[in-house]
C-alpha cells in the first residue's frame, strides 16, 4: 500500500536541488553547538531522524563521531546525501523508513531531529513517536528535536506542522528533562526568516 508522505518526499528530492528547500542549511550550526554542548563520546550512538540530505552527517564525521546513523523517509533524500559524501558514505548507516516504522536492535546516546517531529499531527503518531524515543534512548542519553515554534510557519513543504513551545514540548516528552530551550531564526535560501525553538533533554529514567 502506498505511503502518501512517502510519495511527497521522493516527489521533493526528485524534483528539487539542495538550495531549493526551505530548510537547507548549508552549514547546520546551531545542531552542530548543541551537540559539541553535550560532550559526548565520540563512540556514542547517534542517530539523525527526517534527515533527508542534511549536511550535519558531513559535520559529524568530520568531528570524529563513529556510529552514525542518518534516517529518512525518502531513498532519494539518502541517495543523494550518499553521493555528496563519496567514501565516507560507508561510515554511515542509512536507513530508509517512516519513524513510526522504524524498528532497531541498536539504542542511541543521542537522538537529533530537527525535520521530522513536527510534521506529524495526530495524537496517535505522536505517542507513537515518543514511546520509539523511550525505548531506543539509552538511560542517561539525549534528544535534541527542533521544531517550528509557536511564531513559525504552520506548513512546511505543503504540509501543515504542530507548532511548539517549550513547556509544550516539554509535557510531550515527560521522561525526559529539558535541560535548554532556545528560539532559533532560520533564514531560508530565499531570503525568508523561519522561527524554529531547539530542546535538549536527557533521560531521566
């Protein structure tokens, strides 16, 4: 049976370059600081969720992280990121699934998504988003989610978004702490401003 989303996000990747999306960084800063923030371990799992072809893989290696694992919904998203990266795309672990789909025998040190949580809407893949974090987040590890905020768009891509504030976002993920929140501007590639907030928990069981 076909995945509607799925179907949009090949259609995106098929038919649009890197620098036309609104949410292409060609530097992802402000993931690469709250990660440096953490002081992890450059063993550590991590795993970057609704990736699609994000430069922050590309940052990671280059920090000297060993197990990382990229995940999209799109194969094509993958396929290019794979072929911006060459060899190093081999120190990778690509995974191509809808989160709600997703399924793993390895746990993570640190979950990032800075795409994929806000997208979905209904209470129960939500819930079905945060019991995966639960069980796939190490004890004492972390989650990053970035999310349009309550002063960002209400569509991404065509698609309508949950906005979020901390003490929203905060209630969602309650066996977590949140340890920072900060508001994020986004200048998109066509010169339009973005109001993202960035959260970073840790595990509190």
């Amino acid at each position: 049976m076909s995945n509607p989303y799925k179907d949009h996000w090949e259609n995106v990747y098929n038919t649009k370059k890197e620098n036309e999306v609104s949410w292409y960084q060609n530097t992802p800063q402000k993931s690469i600081d709250l990660i440096k923030s953490i002081n992890l371990d450059l063993e550590s799992n991590i795993i970057d969720v609704g990736a699609g072809d994000s430069r922050l893989v590309d940052n990671l290696i280059s920090l000297g992280f060993k197990n990382i694992t990229v995940l999209d919904i799109s194969s094509k998203s993958i396929e290019k990121a794979k072929i911006r990266l060459g060899e190093k795309s081999e120190l990778i672990n690509w995974v191509v699934s809808d989160i709600n789909d997703f399924h793993s025998e390895t746990t993570y040190d640190l979950w990032h998504d800075r795409a994929a949580f806000h997208f979905l809407k209904s209470t129960e893949k939500i819930k079905s988003y945060i019991k995966l974090v639960n069980k796939l987040i190490n004890n004492d590890g972390n989650l990053i989610v970035a999310t349009f905020s309550k002063k960002g768009p209400l569509k991404c891509s065509g698609l309508e978004i949950s906005q979020y504030d901390s003490k929203g976002i905060s209630e969602l993920f309650e066996d977590f702490k949140l340890n920072h929140s900060e508001i994020y501007i986004h200048k998109t590639p066509f010169n339009t401003n973005q109001e993202f907030i960035y959260n970073i928990f840790s595990k509190t069981n």
